[in-house]
C-alpha cells in the first residue's frame, strides 16, 4: 500500500482492522494480495490503507455504505481468509467499524 487513499466526502464508513499475526507466512502473504485485489472489486470500496511492523498490523478499508462492508464480510473467499485467519495467522485482532463525519488530508 503506502498510500493514503482518496475517499469521497463524508459521510461514508471505515472498517479498522488491527492485529498481532503468528510466527510464519503461511500463506498470509498470497492471501493478502488477494483479499485487497477482491475488496477493490466490490460494488461500495473506496480504498484501504495497511501497515505492519513486528507487532502490530493495521489495515483500514472506507466503504459507501454499511451494506457493502456487510456484503465483502460474506464474500464466500473472504470468509474462507476469515477462518484462516482464526486457525493460521492471528494471536489476536479486533474489527470496528466507524462513519466518517469529516476529514481532512494534506500533501506537499
């Protein structure tokens, strides 16, 4: 990623996930593209920005409505990463889900 995305004018929703992965890719790695190659796809995306370090993962994903994040949570290969993630990659993580009253962004 590395990039901060351009979203529309509020009102719209974030989804933040934060996490601790587990020792190993595992197949994380693969997965991941994939999972951002298939959210960009879906009706109501409106970017995602992710960063980790040794600790700590965080991805942010903006979406149009409470509808299309309900509708990429029960993407069938978005549910298969779901369950991987439980049994393979994470120690933890959590999920929430925000609306976006206002932004601001500044770039040189």
């Amino acid at each position: 990623m590395g990039k901060i995305a351009k979203t529309p004018e509020p009102p719209y929703y974030a989804v933040i996930f934060s996490s601790q992965r587990t020792e190993g890719d595992k197949g994380y790695g693969k997965m991941s593209d994939k999972m951002v190659e298939l959210a960009s796809q879906q009706k109501g995306f409106l970017g995602l920005e992710s960063a980790r370090d040794n600790d700590l993962g965080l991805t942010v994903s903006y979406w149009e409505s409470l509808e299309a994040i309900s509708n990429w949570k029960e993407h069938s290969f978005h549910k298969i990463a779901q369950e991987k993630g439980k049994t393979d990659w994470y120690q933890s993580y959590s999920l929430r889900v925000c609306k976006v009253e206002r932004q601001t962004f500044f770039e040189l």
